[in-house]
C-alpha cells in the first residue's frame, strides 16, 4: 500500500481534490468564489497554512502526546493563520479586504485540521510536505474553476490583478443570480456532478 | 445485488421504481402524466388567448419560443443522462406553457431559453425527474430570473411600447411605491377581466379561475391548496389595509393582481412539490398566501408570489409530517 | 504523573514558541499595515477632500496626543500654504455601527473643506451610499463650524439619504464631533502648522 512521493503529491490534485472529491472545507468555496482573484487568493492563503502546518506537525509527531494533539494542532494553525493573515494585511491589503472574515477563518477549515490528524501526523515530513502542497494546489485550483465559472457567468468577465478582463463581449447578459450566495450552491452542485460524471468511467 | 440496485438507480422514471413506496394517501385518478399536462395545458388556454390577444405577435413567439426550448432541454438532459425520453409525457411542455405565461410579452429570446432551461434541468431534471422536484421548477425559474435581470421582470417598462385600451402601470408597483392613491384609475372589474399589466397569460382572473375550477372538478389539482392560498392573501392584505389604509392595498388589489391567481391553481398546485394530506395543504396554502402578501408589503420584491411558492414548496415535507397516527405497530 | 507534566511542557512550549513567533512577525509588518490602511482606506477619502492640495497629505501628517488618545492630523497644502487639516472621527448610531469619517476643516476660515466615510458596515445600496454618492457628503462642504451639523429631521440642513436616516445622523454626528475635537486642539493645530512650514 505504500505511495511513492509522487503519488502522495499527485492525490490531492485529482484523486482526492478537496472540495469536489472530499466535499471537504465548503465554507470558503461557497463563500469566497464570487471572482477569479479572490478564490487565488484564497487558495494561496490556504496552501501556504495547510503546508507549514503538516511539515511542523510532521517535525513533531513524536513529541506531541496523544492526548492533547487536537489542541497543539490548532495551535500550530492559528499560528500559521495569523502570519498569513498578517502578511497579507502588509502586502496584499485590497484582496485582505475582499476575503474579510474567511482568512481567520482558515484555522477552522477541515482539511487543514484533516490533514495534520490523518495523514502528518503518521508520517514523515518530506510526505507530509508533498501531500499539504498537493492538497493546497488542489483546493486552489478547485476555487479557481469553480469562481471562473461563476464570474463567467455572473459578470461576463475575469479579475486577476484588480484587472476585470471582459471575456464574454457585448452581447453577453451578465446573469448575476450565479455571483450571488445560491448561486453558489448551485454551481457547486452541478460542478460535482461534472466531476463525478468525469470520475465515473 | 449491488449491481442489480445500480441498474435500478440509473433507470429512474416512474415506471422502473417498482419497489419505491411512499407513504399513503395516494390519489389515483386512473390517469396518466401524459393527460395530466394536456387538461392543465387546456386550462390554461383562456388566460393564455387573452394574452395573445392583447400583446399579440411578441406574446405568442414567447409563447412557443419557451414550451419548443423546454422541450428540447428535456430532451437533451435525456440523452446526456442516459435516461428514458420522456419529452412524450407533455410534462415539458407544460412547465415551457407556464413559464411563458408569466413573463412580459417582450422577453428577449435568451432569457426565454435560459429559463427554460433552469426550470426543466435545475429544477426538474436534476432532481430525477417528473415527480422527484422539491420546489416548483416554474417558480424556481422565475425566481432565478427575477433575482438576475430585475430589469426584465418591471413590467411598466418592458410593455412601455404598447398602446392598450386600459391604463399601462403595473398596478403593484404604484401600490409599491407610489400608495394606495395611485390604484383609484384601477377598479376591481376591470382586473378580474384581464385589463392590465403582468405576465403574458397571468392577469386575466376570470380565465385563470375557470381553469382553475375545471382542474378542480377533474381531480387534477387539489381544491385545499388554491382556496388556503387565496383566503391568506386576502388575510393578510386585509390586515395590512386595516392597519395602513394609504399604505397598504386592499384585498381585492392584491388577489387580482400579479400572479396571485396564477400562483394559487397553477403553481402552488403542482403535485410533487406539495403536501398530500388535508390538514399540511390547508396550513401549505394559507401560509403562501401569507407570504405574499408580506413580500409585497414590506419585502423588497414587488410581487412576491414565485418566492412565496418556493418557501412554502421547502416546508411542506415538513408540513406532511402531520398526518393521523398509524394503526398497529411496528416489532 | 509523567505524561500530564510532558503535555503541560508540550503545550507551553509550543504556546510560547507561537507567542513569540508571531510578535516577531506582528512587529515587522506593523509599520507596513499602517501604511497600507493609509492607503486604502483613508487615502482615497483624504484625497477627495483634497483634491486641489498640491502635497500629499498621507506622507505630510502630524500626531497630537488629546487625553488618552493620539489622533493624526493629514495636512492639505493650498495655493503654497498649509491651510487645512484632515482627521478621522467616528460617528455612533449607524444602522451597523460606527460610522468612520475623515473631516477636512479649513484652519484659517475656519470651516469644513469636505467629508468622506472611511470605514462603516451600513447596507449595501442603502447606508453605504454614504460612502459612495458623492453628492451626499457635498453637502458638509463649506459649512460653518459654529453649528453642530444635523439631519433635516432634526432640524438641521443635511438632506438625509433616502431610506438611510439613521447612517446619516451617525456622519452628521461624526462631523460634530470632529468640530468639537477641533477647537479643543486648535492651538495645538496651529503650532504644528506653522512648525510645518520651515
């Protein structure tokens, strides 16, 4: 049964995708995905927690006792948290601004937690590092397709940078209902539908 | 085993379910879906002439652009899905008809498609089929497209063009937004008999109401539903107009405007997505008649009719939930 | 006994290692988060009220410590002479809160050059028009500091925003407090002034 590194790195990003495959950490994806940069961003908060984060429980597996893991572990990540939090106030103040409530909000979001209890802290860190980063890649590409879609649809454009990129030309009717929160639920159903069709073969 | 039950689950329609039960009681007519649709379609057809009467050649391109596109998602979802063609039963059709009935005779082309296609495979479709829906699909359609181009749904401006014989203000909105004063040019006979703004096949009371009763007698649509329905929206804006005369409109405005009558025997009616015992579609009816009148009163929408049927379609597995204890017991 | 003491250390080391690592990062990117939210949220509104200042107010600012508080005064440069001053205050009772409003008040006239909101948490499209539509906060331009600023409902001249009677007292309220915080500091104002020209 034993996975060679690259299967550990590769699982997050198909196999295992986090919101789609797992249905895992569904608040931010619901919430966050209203435009292509945010859900970036999102993702890369992510992923820079969700790797610090298995690399240091991994480091300290075997110092940690048992019993009160879940409470180091949460300490490990509002720590991490917090420095991403800030870093972000400091260099990306406008997206800080647009992500709001849900970059604290990390410290809660069950892969992360999943992830240091299930797979970092029974193995060692260089896996515990390839799997966070594929995991992280994974959930930050999962916001991407799912906040395209939606801006798509919603806006008729694409943001990266501050930068709307109209893509859809005049004639396009922005059809809003899709950036609002049903919306989201919507698009996020008929994704997994897409991605169990896709699976299933 | 496990694959014969998978087999089962890919064949969902009505027929392959054989071993599917729900709880009692059934009403069986002795007819099938396919003559379900054509008597409501047939029902409709008065409301829906009028219509074609006064908005003329736009009203009845609408008209065919949506029951031709909803029959065509129909059918595409079939084949993608891998599931049994089932546009024959007239259900499609059907769900097209009403959602033409609702819009503005001015829809463009694409909102028409768009709509359809969120009423036939958001909303029915997806959740399986005929039968499976939790909420109405036409008013989930509506809902949707009301929610993303308001500008659409305000019917002062979409009919802005057209040179009818009676006063061309949507009667809600003035109630909405410029008080009851504004309703004086509106008398009660008048609205029952279709002169004024709304939907394509939505305003004409008289022809809505025979349809309805004709429903009714056939067995089609249950008779608690519609009367709860109406009987809470008269309530309630009676209520309200006894409270606030110079706000709030009276009764009679709001049971003969927007889609109230449309709502009560068309949509509010619809089988799957409503409850099945006396007591649940007495307390389903009055309290979407409720609703209505609060989202038109002190809600932000002007009419409140397709969101009220939504909110009354989530609560009633809830509202099925009261029925008469079963006899005997279970070991 | 062994293992509850090796959680205790555990946990305390682990708290500590946390604590200290993130005041280290909280003390590097203090200054940065400072400017940052000059920039973004401030700067616009100063900027609005200054639109003719021909410094930059964010880089020429001045601290006066009022009581326990110390309070940042922008200065906007006029036709070569520092003339106006910029500072935020807060007004309460908005329909979500306090309501943050950057004042301009003209020293030598004695009189507001402009308002802007900065921070608030009113509805959208209703109380956040406050921030957005200009032609609301015009209405504070020019006014005289003598009398404390008040909705036409409550007597006073400010046109309340439609449907947003309660976010507009709370800027009204906001401007009245700036007004009194200016005259309170206004011999310090000066001071720095003048200082300021060298």
């Amino acid at each position: 049964m034993a996975k060679t590194l690259t299967q550990e790195f590769v699982k997050g990003l198909w196999d295992e995708v986090p919101p789609f495959r797992l249905v895992l950490g569904l608040c931010p994806v619901l919430a966050v995905t209203k435009a292509v940069e945010n859900g970036i961003g999102m993702g890369v908060a992510t992923t820079f927690v969700l790797v610090c984060s298995n690399v240091l429980v991994a480091t300290l597996r075997k110092v940690i006792p048992s019993k009160v893991r879940i409470a180091s572990y949460i300490i490990i990540i509002a720590t991490f948290v917090t420095i991403a939090e800030l870093l972000m106030q400091a260099y990306t103040y406008p997206l800080f601004k647009k992500l709001g409530i849900f970059i604290p909000l990390i410290v809660v979001n069950c892969i992360i937690l999943g992830r240091a209890e299930a797979f970092a802290s029974k193995n060692g860190i260089l896996r515990s590092l390839l799997d966070g980063l594929g995991f992280g890649i994974g959930f930050t590409l999962s916001l991407m397709a799912l906040a395209a879609v939606r801006e798509l649809l919603g806006t008729g454009d694409l943001t990266f940078w501050e930068k709307p990129i109209q893509i859809m030309g005049p004639w396009f009717q922005p059809f809003s209902f899709m950036v609002e929160a049903p919306g989201a639920f919507i698009a996020l159903g008929l994704m997994l539908c897409l991605m169990n069709l896709v699976g299933k073969k | 085993m496990l694959e014969k039950r998978d087999l089962l689950e890919q064949q969902t329609p009505l027929e392959q379910k054989k071993l599917i039960v729900s709880h009692a009681p059934f009403y069986h007519s002795g007819r099938r879906v396919t003559e379900r649709s054509y008597h409501t379609m047939l029902a409709a057809l008065p409301a829906l002439l009028l219509g074609f009467y006064h908005y003329g050649m736009p009203a009845i391109s609408v008209v065919c652009l949506s029951i031709s596109t909803a029959i065509f998602w129909e059918l595409a979802f079939n084949l993608v899905a891998k599931r049994t063609i089932t546009i024959g039963d007239g259900n499609a059709a059907l769900l097209g008809l009403l959602f033409a009935m609702l819009l503005p005779a001015t829809t463009p082309w694409w909102a028409v498609i768009t709509g359809t296609f969120i009423a036939v495979v958001v909303g029915k479709q997806i959740f399986g089929g005929i039968g499976s829906n939790a909420f109405n699909p036409v008013a989930l359609a509506i809902a949707i497209m009301m929610v993303s181009y308001k500008e659409l749904f305000d019917f002062d401006t979409a009919l802005l063009n057209y040179d009818l014989e009676f006063a061309t203000i949507y009667p809600l909105k003035a109630a909405k937004y410029f008080g009851t004063a504004s309703l004086d040019s509106f008398n009660l006979v008048d609205l029952f008999l279709g002169r004024q703004l709304g939907g394509i096949g939505a305003t004409f009371g008289l022809g809505l109401m025979l349809g309805g009763i004709y429903l009714m007698l056939r067995g089609f649509i249950r008779w608690e539903i519609s009367l709860t329905f109406l009987a809470g929206v008269y309530l309630a804006a009676f209520v309200f107009n006894l409270f606030d005369p110079v706000r709030f409109a009276g009764p009679g405005i709001h049971l003969l405007t927007g889609y109230t009558l449309i709502g009560a025997f068309f949509l509010a009616t619809e089988d799957s997505s409503s409850p099945v015992n006396i007591i649940p579609m007495l307390v389903y009816g009055a309290a979407g008649g409720i609703m209505v009148v609060l989202i038109r009163n002190i809600g932000a929408y002007v009419d409140g009719v397709v969101l009220a049927i939504l909110v009354i379609n989530l609560l009633s597995p809830l509202l099925d939930k009261i029925r008469p204890e079963a006899l005997g017991k279970v070991m | 006994m062994r293992e509850m003491i090796k959680m205790v250390i555990v946990l305390t080391i682990l708290a500590t290692f946390s604590g200290s690592l993130l005041a280290a990062i909280h003390s590097k990117t203090k200054d940065r988060i400072t400017n940052q939210i000059l920039k973004f949220v401030k700067g616009p509104a100063i900027r609005k009220i200054f639109k003719e200042a021909s410094n930059d107010p964010i880089v020429d600012r001045f601290d006066i410590k009022d009581g326990d508080e110390t309070r940042s005064f922008f200065v906007g440069v006029f036709e070569g002479e520092p003339r106006a001053v910029a500072f935020e205050t807060f007004g309460k009772g908005g329909y979500g809160g306090e309501v943050g409003l950057m004042v301009g008040i003209d020293v030598k006239e004695d009189k507001v050059v402009g308002v802007g909101v900065t921070t608030h948490a009113e509805t959208p499209g209703m109380g956040a028009k406050a921030e957005t539509d200009p032609s609301f906060v015009a209405q504070f331009e020019d006014l005289s500091l003598e009398d404390p600023f008040k909705v036409t409902q409550d007597g006073g001249t400010i046109n309340a925003l439609s449907g947003a009677t309660l976010t507009s007292r709370a800027v009204s309220l906001a401007a009245t407090e700036a007004s009194g915080i200016y005259q309170k500091l206004k011999p310090q104002i000066e001071e720095k002034l003048k200082n300021f020209k060298k």
